[in-house]
C-alpha cells in the first residue's frame, strides 16, 4: 500500500524532534485537519450527552448517547474502512468531510426531535471508518522511523487535547444552545477539508482496480493478517484491553457528577471528570515521547499497561469529583505512553498494501468496546454505585492487562514479524514470491490472486 516502509532503527541521535516530524507540511496538513474535526466532535457528543441526561435522568440513556457515535464500527466499520484501499486516500478524505458537514447542517435545523437527531449522528459517523482509515495509511506515507513514532504521538496527544476543548465547550455551548454546538462541528469538518485538499498531494490508490477481488473478501483478508499474526495479535489484544477501561469515567461522567459532585457544581465536575484523561494522554504522549528513546518507550509498554487500569481502582473509595480527574490523567498518561508504540509497531508489521484494511479491524475493535464498556457500566450502575462499579470494572483490567504483557511476544519475534512484514507478508502469512506491489505485478501480468492473503498459518515459534 504504501511506497515506504518505515525504518525501525532507531535513530542515533535518539527520538525524533517535534520540529523534525512537523517540517514535513503534509503532515502538519493532516494533523490541523484531525485536530479541527476531532474538537468539533466532542463539542456535539458533550453537548448531546448531556442535553439527554437532562431530559431523561437516566445513567443508561445519557451513556447510550455517548456510545452513539461508536455504532458505526460495529455496523460495517471494517468494510467502510476497506474503501479507502480502493480509492485516492486524499479523495476520501476530502468527501468524507464534506458529507459530515451537509449533515451537521441539517441536523441543526431548529426543532429537531432528539431521536432524529441521534439518527442522523449515527449517519454521519458512517463516514468516520473510511475517513480515519485514509489518514491512518497516508501518515506512514509521510514520515519514517521514529518520527512516525513520534507523529502518531502527536496524532493521540491532539485528538486528546480536541476532547479537552470540546467536551468544555461542549458542556457550555450545550446550556446555551445545543444547535450552535452542531453548527461549530460542521464548521470545523468544512475547513478540516480545505486543509487536506490543498495540503496533502494527490497519490493513487493503494489498490489498483487489477488488484480488487470483492469487497468482502478484502474485508475479511483485514481480519485475517491482525489475527492470524502473533505479533500483531498481541498488539491488537493489549490495545483492546486498554480501551476496556479507560473510556468509563468519560463515559460515565454526567451522572458522576450529578450524583457524587459534592461542593462542586455538577457541570463543572462533569467537565473536569471528562477533560481528566485526555490532559493525562496529552502529558503521556509529550513525555514518554521526548523523554526516552525507541527502545527504553518499548520496555516501558509492559509495565504501563497495567498501570493504566491500576490507576482507577481506587474509586472504590468513592473519591470526590477531583480526585476521579486525578485517577483518570494518571490511566490516560499510563495509556498515553504505551499506545504510540503499539502504533508504531503495528504499522512496522504490515505489508504494504493491508494498512487501510487492518486499522478498519483495529478501529473497529477499539470503537466496540469502548461503546460496549460505557454502555454495560452504565447499565451496571443504573443498581449499583458508579464508584463500585468503576473500582471492580478496572480490578479486572489489571487482570486483563497482565495476562496481555505476561504474554507479550519477545523482541526477536517482533523483529521477524517487522523483517517479514519488509520482505512481503508478516510471519509468514504471504508467500514471498507473491509479495510484489500492484504496479510490479502488472508490468508482469499477474492477476489480482497473486496479491491475496494465503491462509493463516499457525504459530510455530514458541512464543505469543
């Protein structure tokens, strides 16, 4: 898929800089289209999260609202995500942004029933999958090395620091008018096109049209390099297991507050509740990437993964409201500085040709069970306390998370996996002979079979 594939060692100068990954401009042309979109986003998800709460008094419904937005992956987001294989990755881009954007506009249309409201918020989260796939491929396209570590930093600190400004702002524009909050996300998805049409170079598609099967298929091809690998297994497990956890304060965050505010205004500790972990990632990401070099950020992964749900056991204790943000900026640093490397090590053991494809599985994974875990907790906490339920909720996490690093593959199976993934195919799973890109197999006259995912082989190697 991709013309370049990343260099995994690391630099000796140690991490990359900021202004190294930022003087790439098609980079920073991504990185301001997500940062504007992302803050429009969470303006209109605060403000709908809490206009429901208000209405209905229900933990269950107003987290329903919340988890709206991550329906879509259930619905299709792999084979949304698979499209963008298909077509220019600016292209779809472009598009996708401007279909929010006319929707945003008619959901804003003054006396719209709330339940129209949602359906039309699911709709326009259809175009998420294929959006994000896009950027996801491109960005490997843009930068090598450690600074594709570090720009994927950037990429989670900004989309962290957008859920900050929006869910403030959200909370605010909410008590003024809820419309005006749809408004500023369709303004922020008309610009975040602008940027990507006239920033980002045009590039063909990472599939030609000799090379497509069916759309199926090459959906179900997505499912079968992340788990048919070990390595990238393992990724996608620890990954999973991460966001289990980590969305429940946020999630919860209107009816915690409105129930456990204490001397706080309710609003005001919804809005520092739900801030808390995104400021943590933002912490995380800038430190853990600047601090240490490639190697120390990989053994740190470990150790911070179980951290991560560690930190918001102690809600047992039915802390107040700022104590919670204090337990959550801890779960989002830990998370924070081990996610990019999961990323980037992602990335690293992809053939060219199949990024688009597994991040539709990835995110699609990730959007489902952060939905699912904010949905069963509030369903939980709808005859238990939100403290108890959170407190064991995270309990298990650590359980999840050590079994994941207990089982964590060793650095030489990482490095085959990523040598494998260079040559053609990840642990095997392609046939090298088979491993040419779509352009060497046409100047040869090869059919677009040559290019298919061969059946996933068991693992051999000893290790997980």
């Amino acid at each position: 898929m991709e013309a370049t594939v990343p260099d995994e060692r690391p630099s000796p100068e140690g991490p990359a800089t900021f202004r190294e990954v930022f003087a790439n401009r098609e980079y920073g042309a991504v990185f301001s289209a997500s940062a504007l979109s992302w803050i429009g986003d969470y303006v209109a998800k605060a403000a709908v999260t809490l206009l429901v709460y208000e209405e209905t008094r229900s933990v269950a419904l107003s987290a329903a609202a919340f988890a709206v937005s991550y329906l879509p992956w259930l619905v299709g987001g792999p084979l949304l995500a698979t499209l963008a294989e298909r077509h220019r990755y600016r292209q779809v881009m472009v598009i996708c942004d401007v279909v929010r954007m006319v929707l945003m506009v008619g959901i804003a249309i003054p006396g719209m029933p709330v339940p129209v409201i949602l359906a039309l918020l699911f709709a326009t989260t259809l175009a998420n999958p294929p959006s994000q796939a896009a950027k996801s491929a491109l960005i490997p396209l843009l930068l090598t090395g450690d600074r594709l570590v570090v720009g994927l930093s950037m990429i989670s600190s900004v989309g962290q620091a957008a859920q900050v400004v929006g869910y403030l702002a959200g909370a605010a524009i909410a008590a003024f008018n809820p419309t005006a909050a749809l408004l500023v996300n369709a303004a922020t998805f008309a610009l975040s096109a602008a940027l990507v049409r006239f920033g980002v170079a045009d590039r063909p598609p990472a599939m030609t049209a000799a090379h497509r099967s069916h759309l199926l298929r090459e959906t179900a091809q997505g499912f079968q390099i992340v788990f048919g690998t070990p390595v990238l297994r393992s990724i996608a497990l620890l990954v999973f297991a991460a966001m289990l956890f980590s969305v429940v304060p946020e999630g919860l965050a209107a009816a915690w507050a409105s129930e456990h505010a204490g001397r706080l205004d309710a609003g005001a500790a919804q809005a520092i509740i739900m801030a808390a972990n995104p400021v943590g990632f933002i912490l995380g990401g800038l430190i853990v990437s600047r601090a240490f070099g490639p190697d120390r950020r990989l053994s740190l992964m470990r150790p911070l993964a179980v951290l991560s749900p560690l930190a918001l056991v102690p809600a047992l204790l039915d802390p107040p409201p700022l104590v919670v943000a204090l337990l959550a900026a801890a779960c989002g640093f830990a998370v924070a500085g081990m996610l990019p490397v999961a990323n980037g090590l992602f990335v690293r053991a992809l053939p060219d040709g199949f990024r688009a494809r597994a991040f539709g599985v990835m995110a699609t994974g990730v959007q489902v069970i952060q939905g699912m875990a904010v949905l069963i907790t509030g369903l939980l906490a709808e005859r238990y306390s939100i403290p108890l339920v959170v407190g064991v909720w995270s309990a298990v996490g650590v359980l999840l998370m050590t079994l994941a690093a207990l089982r964590w593959p060793s650095r030489s199976t990482i490095d085959a996996a990523i040598a494998a993934a260079q040559a053609g195919g990840p642990d095997g799973l392609f046939s090298p002979a088979k491993a040419r890109r779509p352009a060497e197999d046409e100047r040869r006259g090869g059919s677009p079979d040559d290019w298919a995912v061969a059946p996933a082989r068991r693992d051999t190697s000893g290790t997980r």
